[in-house]
C-alpha cells in the first residue's frame, strides 16, 4: 500500500484566494486572510516561520 495523498473520509479543507505579502504570487491557503495581516505562498512562507 502506497501513499496517495487520500485523507480517509475526513472532508477536503475550504481554500481561500489570497496574495502573497512577499512576492505578490496569487495562492490559495486553508484559512480565510483577514486584512492587516500577511499571507505567504508556499516559496515566501518559510522565510518568515518562527525559529
């Protein structure tokens, strides 16, 4: 049995539209932006994880 990225029955998580605060990339991302704070795409956001 090989890995296929299927969770099981757990629903697929809603993805929302956003812009990156980096790179001005449109991505998608598992929460809905809320303004005054920043969205990273998947290439900006381990530049800002905490360490």
């Amino acid at each position: 049995m090989g890995y296929d990225g299927d969770r099981g029955d757990r629903p697929a998580r809603e993805m929302h539209k956003a812009v990156c605060t980096d790179c001005g990339t449109e991505c998608e991302v598992p929460f809905k932006p809320v303004e005054g704070r920043p969205v990273y795409c998947r290439a900006c956001y381990p530049k800002h994880r905490k360490k």
